[in-house]
C-alpha cells in the first residue's frame, strides 16, 4: 500500500475512503483510512517532513496540496458523526480554499 511506501508505518484495517480527481492535470488520488499499530512513522524519498497533529493544530497554510486539505475536510466532518461514508470530489484550478486561516 502507498501509505506503507512512503511513511513507513504499519497500518491496521485500512478502508478505502475517498477518491479525488484532478483533471486538468489528469490525476487521481486515493485515500484509505485506519489505524496506526504504532506511532512509528518518517519521511521518505517523496516527503521530507511528516508529523501527527491533533485538529486543532494541523498547520493548514503549509500543506502541500489541496487534495490533502479536501481530504482533511472530509474527514474531520466525518468523525463528528462517526459515519465515514467514501467520498468523490473534484478538484478544479485555481483552488480555492474552504479555510480561513
């Protein structure tokens, strides 16, 4: 699995959760979510920084693309309620942020 390969941790019950597209550069993403078995995790050939953070601290202005922040934004609704339903979306340029930061 990608998570596997690029943050090395052990991951337990993966799920598939979303799937994003970005046309205009022809990608897609896909998500999985679940659980670490431990926290062990580093960055890799394709991250030079990685770091867990709670809700209310995730760094939102130095994410490093805006499929990750869609993704975030799904998936903190989605623990309010306790119901991960997958997801679909699109992501169109220019990106506008659902964040004020």
């Amino acid at each position: 699995m990608s998570a596997q390969k690029k943050l090395m941790p052990l991951v337990i019950n993966p799920q598939f959760y979303g799937l994003f597209d970005i046309p205009q550069i022809n990608q897609v993403y896909v998500f999985y979510r679940g659980e670490l078995a431990e926290p062990i995790f580093g960055p890799s050939s394709e991250s030079s920084e990685v770091a867990l953070f709670s809700e209310d601290d995730i760094p939102w202005d130095e994410l490093a693309f805006p499929v990750i922040e869609l993704a975030l934004n799904y998936l903190l609704e989605d623990r309010k309620t306790g119901q991960f339903t997958v997801k679909h979306d699109e992501i169109r340029r220019p990106w506008k942020s659902r964040r004020t930061v």
